[in-house]
C-alpha cells in the first residue's frame, strides 16, 4: 500500500513538472516596460515592433525588450589639436536616445537593448578632433559656447546614422598642455595690467580735463564780474554826466524863469495896488515899480 502511494505520489509530481515546463514554453503573455519597445523575433528574424503595455506571443516567436530611455555616455580623455597645433584634452557626458522608427533597425545591426555607448564614445571622440581643428586655442577658449554647438550639431548628424538622437552635451573645461596655460597666464596677466594702465590713464585725462572745465569757468566767472563792474562804473559815469548836463540846463534856465516869475508877481502887485505910496520906507526897501524891468 505505501509503495502505491509512493508511486502514485512520484508520478503526479512528474506531472506537475511536466506541465510547468510546457507552460513556461508556451506562455503566451508579456509585458513591454514604459521607457521601452518589444522586438518580435520568429526564428531570429524581426516580424513586429510592439508598444508599452501587454501583448500575447504564440510559442514560436520572441519578445526581446529594448529600451528607448535617454542613455548616458560617458566619454573621458577626447583628445585633439587646434589650428595652431595646440594639443588639448576634455571629458564629455553625452546623452542620447535610439528612435522609436529606427529600433527595428538599431536592434538588427547595432545593439539587441538599445545601448550604443561604444558608438557613441567613438562618434564623440571622432568629432572632437574634427571641430578642435577648426580654432586656434586662444578661439577655443573664448568660443566655448560656439565650440559646444559645433559639437551638438556634428554628433547630431553622425548619431543619426545609427538611428539615434542626442538629448544634450556636458562638456569640462578644455586642458592643454602645462606650457602653453603657462603663456596663457602670462599673457592675460599683461593684458590686464594694460588694461590698468589705460584706465589709469584715462582716468587722469579725465582729472585734468575736469581741472580745465574748472579753470575755464572761473576765469569766465571773473571776467563776467569785471565786464559788469565795468559796465556798471561806464552806466554811472553816463548817468552822472548826464546829470551834470540837465542840471547846467537847469541852472541856465533858472535865472530866465525866475526873472519871469519877478514880473509875475510885480505885475500882480500892481494890479492890486490903490495908489497911494508907502508912509514910511526903511532903509534899502524896494519902492514899488521903480524896480520893473531889467537890472
């Protein structure tokens, strides 16, 4: 009786085992991730890209998942040489993303998950030379903004080939040789002790320019106040002679208006004179009317 038991219990385990490994062969469902593409694959050969989210395979065909995520390159050391064959050294992050239309393409000649960092170092490290070539190193360092974009827009291009997008590019300082920073160095320490001295002199011409200005109009201030003094002493000086003048008119008029005032009253006097003289008549008393006319 155990020994049937046992048999009985060995044989519906074998089952059971059975039926796992068939299921796990034709389980018919699978889940594409967000941030991915399902590739199809029927005996190695690409039949059907499939969406996020669920999606039912017959036993035959095989989903590989493959991501469309922004991957991040890093890329250390890219060398080159400007124009004037300065050789400089940097280190870039460059973060891509494959195409959603081209992952039928990326996933049959470049990569099964999308990750293309060895293309990408390489692609990286090719452009840089190319563009680093185009400055002089002085250029380079001044243009950095323009060196970035040349950059972009070449590993844009070249990327492309391989069916994938740059997202962006960060970029360390560029490094050349300890030489050559040294002459750098040097030659922008004496660019801004020119700039001082230029400013310094500027700032003197600016000083004795002011000084001038100050000059110019006190002097002009103190030959304004001389002018009016001046002018001033000539107004009196006219306005007294002018005086002078009206009253010796004055002067020459007075005895003739006088005169005729004298003749006035004398002629009133007579007027209201009754005749009769004087009673009495002091000592050096003018006698009426024996006075009239012109002494």
């Amino acid at each position: 009786m155990e020994a049937w038991n046992v048999q009985k219990l060995i044989k519906w385990g074998g089952i059971a085992i059975l039926a796992v490994i068939v299921l796990s062969i034709i389980w018919p469902f699978y889940s594409v991730p967000t941030g991915s593409r399902g590739v199809i694959t029927r005996f190695g050969a690409i039949v059907g890209i499939e969406a996020e989210g669920l999606t039912i395979l017959p036993p035959w065909e095989k989903l590989s998942i493959f991501s469309i995520r922004a991957e991040t390159a890093n890329v250390t050391n890219a060398e080159g040489a400007t124009s004037d064959t300065q050789p400089v050294t940097t280190s870039l992050t460059v973060r891509y993303a494959i195409q959603p239309d081209k992952v039928s393409e990326v996933f049959e000649q470049y990569s099964h998950d999308g990750d293309l960092s060895s293309y990408v170092d390489t692609a990286t490290h090719e452009i840089f030379k190319s563009v680093t070539a185009k400055y002089d190193a002085p250029d380079l360092i001044s243009q950095r903004p323009k060196v970035s974009a040349d950059i972009y827009d070449a590993l844009t291009s070249k990327l492309a080939k391989y069916g994938a997008r740059v997202v962006n590019i960060d970029m360390t300082g560029f490094a050349f040789s300890p030489t050559y920073m040294a002459a750098i160095n040097d030659k922008v320490t004496q660019e801004q002790l020119r700039l001082a001295a230029e400013n310094k002199l500027k700032t003197v011409e600016a000083e004795q320019k002011q000084k001038v200005a100050v000059a110019e109009v006190e002097a002009s201030a103190v030959k304004a106040t001389a002018d009016g003094d001046a002018y001033a002493r000539l107004t009196n000086a006219t306005a007294e002679a002018n005086a002078i003048k009206v009253q010796s008119q004055a002067l020459a008029q007075s005895a003739q208006v006088l005169e005729l005032r004298r003749i006035t009253v004398e002629q009133t006097k007579a007027e209201k004179w009754d005749g009769k003289l004087p009673e009495a008549i002091y000592a050096n008393a003018p006698i009426p009317f024996l006075n009239v006319g012109t002494k």
